[in-house]
C-alpha cells in the first residue's frame, strides 16, 4: 500500500525561561527526546481516533527554537525561549485522497496541541514545583487555512484543547512547513 503527507504541523512550547526556575532549551529538548516514542505513541492514538486507524505518524522532529512571546509577560531582552517539534502525519494514498478532510485535520492538530500542552506541564523540569507556565503550544498547518493556539495555563492549568483561531496569517510564533 503506497503511503502518502498528509499535512505537517509545528508546534512552538515557549515558556518565561527567564523568570527562573525553569529548564533551559536544552533540558526541555532532553525531556523531549527521552519521551519520543512515548509522544509519538500518543500522537498517534489520538490521529486513529480522529481521523481512523490509517493515519500515522511519519516524521517527528524537533530544536531548540528562538524567543516566542508569551501571553501577559515581556523580558527586558528577547531570550531563546521555545522548542520547536515539526509533525508529519501520513496516511494511505488512497485513504488521503478519497476523503475532505480539512475540518478534521484542524481538529486533530488542535487536539494534539492540547496533548502537548499536558505534556509541558506534567514532564518538563521543575513543573510539579511551580515552574508550569507554558504559554501555549503553538502550531500552524498553513495548507488548511487555520491558525491553533493553546493558551496560557500556569498554576490555572491547560485547556483540554487548543483555542482555535480562524486565521490562516502567520504570526512570528507560529510558523510551519506547507505540504
């Protein structure tokens, strides 16, 4: 069966790394790359639920990222602040062609964001400590039209999923790969 991209997404964490207490790039990409099969395990449990059973996960990248705003806060010098994971999701030929599927893709990226926001505030460094304001995961699938962004959560926590935002304009903490 010939496999196809279906669509790529980036997601942006970003946390006030200067405020104190938190990981550096370095520590947070660290987390990241120790939980990898256990994100991508996840990513793609929640695409079968969402989108059936032959959607996947083909690629799963991520680096450091630079400085990304976060909601309500401003330093005095813009800091590398952010990790960047890069999704590819695939799916049969077939299955990708035969089927509309921008309104669910939106949905799956957005809920996928929420997962990651989750993720941030459960597993990164000093999180259970207090350090746990993660401003949002941040993805864009610039091919469908549609701008996600899971908000701030701190001590309030995340929202299960992502707020959505009907805007396909790219904003400098929202970037993506098109197909």
């Amino acid at each position: 069966m010939k496999e196809t991209t279906v669509f790529r997404a980036q997601f942006i964490i970003a946390w006030p790394i200067w405020a104190g207490g938190y990981p550096t790039q370095e520590q947070a990409l660290q987390v990241i790359e120790q939980n990898k099969a256990a994100i991508v395990a996840m990513f793609n449990e929640r695409l079968h639920s969402l989108l059936g059973e032959e959607f996947f996960i083909q690629g799963f990248h991520y680096q450091i990222g630079a400085h990304a705003p976060i909601s309500g806060l401003w330093p005095n010098n813009l800091l590398s602040n952010s990790v960047n994971l890069i999704t590819i999701v695939g799916a049969s030929q077939t299955v990708a062609s035969a089927r509309n599927l921008t309104d669910k893709i939106a949905n799956a990226v957005e809920d996928l964001a929420g997962l990651l926001s989750a993720f941030s505030k459960e597993r990164m460094p000093h999180a259970a400590a207090g350090a746990n304001l993660y401003d949002g995961v941040h993805s864009r699938v610039p091919g469908f039209g549609v701008q996600l962004t899971a908000g701030s959560g701190g001590s309030q926590g995340f929202p299960s999923m992502a707020a959505r935002m009907a805007s396909s304009a790219a904003v400098p903490w929202a970037a993506a790969e098109s197909r």
